[in-house]
C-alpha cells in the first residue's frame, strides 16, 4: 500500500535479503511450525528462511531458485512440497502461486506468508458452491492447479508447470527498435514466469512424475497437524498469531494483478473516464451493500495509485484495515480462530478427501475429464 514495495538488498559481504514493508510476524509464526515439523518427523528437513521482524517491517532470508543434482533430490523436493502443503491449508494460507514459490534445489520455500489465517468474509463478493468447494479444501492454498475458463488469469498456481497467462488485456510493446521498421503493437495475451518447480539437467521436473512422494508427504504433514491438537504448546503457538497482522484477500491477487494490468493499458490511459471506467469493474457486485462499498472505495484509491489493494486485520482481530485506517467488520472469526476451527476439522475422511482432490490434480491417469491445459501437455 502507499506505493511501498518489497525490494532486495546486497550487503558488502554479499548476502542478500528482502525487505518487506509490512509486518513479518506471519513468517516468523509459520517459520517456527515449520522448526517442530523438522523435530518430530523423519521427512527431509525443510527449508526455513531467516527473518527480522521489526514495527511495521521486516527483513527475510534471500531465496534464490537452485537446480536439484540428482532424481532423488527432486523426488525429496516433492516429500517436502508435500508436507508444505500440508502444513499451509491447515494454517488457512490461500497465496499460493508461482511468484511465491521458490524452488531453492531440493528445498520448496514459500516467500510470502502474509495471507495465514485467512477468515471468510460475510456476503463473499464470489460466493458459490464452487467458492465454498474450494474454500474448504487444499485447493483454497492457491497451490493447486484449477481451471476456470473465463478466469482473466490462467495457470497460475504454485504447483503449475506452465506459464501464468493474462488474457483479454493490451500490453504495449515495441516491434522492430531501432530501426525503420519499428512500430507500437499490443499484445493481448501477457506471460509470467516463475521458479516454482524443481529442475534437473536443464529440465523441469513436474509434480504429475512425482505424484506419489507428494501424496506420501501431505499425509505426513497432515498427521502431524493432527498431533498438535490440545496441547499447551500449540495454544502457545496460537496466541503468537494473534500479535501479527494479516493480509486479507478480498479478492485473489490474481484479480487485483489483472485490473492493474488492465488500468496500464494504452485505452485505459487516454483519458481519466476510460480509466475509472476501468476500475469501476471491480463494482458491479456491490451495489447493494453498504459496507463493501466501503471496501471497493478503498480499492478504488489504491488503484488509482497504480497500487494493489492491501486489507489486513489483527490475529486477533475481525475488522479490516487499509492503509492503516479502519474500514468495517467483515471477518466471520479472527485468524487465530480460523487457524482453531481447520485444526479442529481435520480427520481421516478430510484427509482421504484431500488426497483425492492432489491425485486428480497430478495423476493423469485417474482423470476422466482433463483440463484444455492438461490435454495439451
């Protein structure tokens, strides 16, 4: 928010961190999750970035994308993967795409851990049996490839091997520069890259080869998560995340990623209407409510400012904030509580579900009905 941005710094001896202008309290929550998962399981150990939490920012462990050295560093890559995914949908994280997921060689590291905790909104502005589908499932981590034809972005998840694709927008380019033939054209489809997914010789290694060391580290994790419930040490553990905040989505990152693209764009930037007209689709499902558009007038000022739209709210808290401000009472429970009640539901017919939904997503041989992106590949 405020224009702040995350940025990395080089010191003289040559380490490297990033600087995150807001708190890092998440990170350093999940981070010791992570410490006791190492201590009580026989899974490869995971990677942990360092992290310095000061008020209101902080400073975190460079991760740079690394190739694995061998076929058995990349099937630990997926044990691990596995247990990481465990470990985030029973935190409620839903942040889980491609530019957040580093494959550092044989180790998987999540780089923003701001959305843990996530609580469900009254009146969801995408509420739907689908919405509530997902919501309530692994798929909610962000993770997990899914497939909506009409989405503006495609291919987007953590676990994705393909490019993130942005459809239905202009993106300016130049053809031809520098010379008499070079001309403005527009691209209407845009592609993101990321490092999200181990590499071996040169080539990238996805999670359908490796489908069963996924599955085998989820049910670890899972159980493990399972273990932790009524203990003292846990309700310690709880109580550290109510002194954090976190980042509420109001809508996904992937929506305010392509209104941003959207408001770049060569029609959007020849008058303020045609720009706020822009804009102004984020509103049409809010007419009717008072209190969201509260929150829509807050996106509106963000994105005039070339921003994405940041709420938060207190660990222990229920109203969302922006830009430091108060805006209304939306949170069906505090993070901590939501964190509570997924620690409660875990079971074995939860985790056979959850399992199903990582084999259908990775296995292809158990699809009936693959995918457009599936049946390309």
């Amino acid at each position: 928010a405020r224009s702040r941005r995350v940025f990395g710094v080089e010191t003289a001896s040559g380490t490297r961190v990033a600087y995150k202008p807001r708190d890092v309290g998440p990170e350093v929550w999940f981070g010791e999750l992570l410490e006791r998962v190492d201590t009580a399981t026989t899974t490869p150990s995971l990677l942990c970035p360092g992290v310095v939490r000061c008020d209101g920012y902080g400073w975190v462990e460079w991760i740079e994308p690394d190739d694995c050295s061998s076929r058995q560093g990349v099937e630990q890559f997926y044990e691990r993967l596995g247990v990481l995914t465990a470990l985030l949908y029973g935190v409620d994280f839903t942040d889980g795409h491609l530019e957040n997921l580093i494959a550092a060689g044989e180790h998987p590291v999540v780089v923003d851990l701001e959305t843990v905790g996530q609580p469900v909104l009254t009146a969801e502005l995408t509420d739907s049996p689908v919405s509530e589908a997902i919501r309530d499932s692994v798929l909610s981590t962000g993770l997990i490839p899914t497939y909506f034809p009409d989405a503006p972005l495609q291919n987007s998840a953590g676990m994705n091997p393909d490019q993130a694709i942005h459809t239905n927008t202009q993106r300016a380019t130049v053809q031809h520069p520098n010379t008499d033939a070079m001309e403005l054209s527009f691209q209407t489809e845009v592609a993101v890259d990321g490092d999200n997914l181990p590499t071996l010789d040169g080539r990238v290694c996805p999670p359908g080869e490796f489908h069963q060391q996924l599955l085998d580290g989820f049910e670890t994790g899972y159980r493990y998560l399972c273990s932790m419930r009524g203990t003292q040490s846990t309700d310690d553990w709880l109580t550290q995340l109510a002194d954090t905040s976190v980042r509420v989505l109001v809508r996904s990152t992937r929506r305010y990623a392509a209104a941003r693209l959207n408001i770049r764009e060569a029609s959007s930037l020849r008058t303020g209407v045609a720009m706020g007209r822009e804009i102004e689709r984020l509103a049409p499902p809010v007419v009717d409510d008072e209190n969201w558009w509260r929150v829509f007038e807050r996106e509106r000022v963000a994105l005039n400012r070339y921003d994405a739209p940041r709420f938060t709210v207190r660990g222990d808290g229920r109203r969302l904030r922006h830009d430091g401000e108060p805006v209304v009472e939306l949170a069906d429970a505090t993070p901590r509580e939501r964190v509570e009640r997924r620690l409660d539901s875990l079971c074995e017919s939860d985790l056979r579900e959850q399992l199903d939904y990582l084999q259908l997503a990775f296995d292809t041989d158990s699809l009936s009905h693959p995918s457009p992106a599936t049946r390309r590949r």
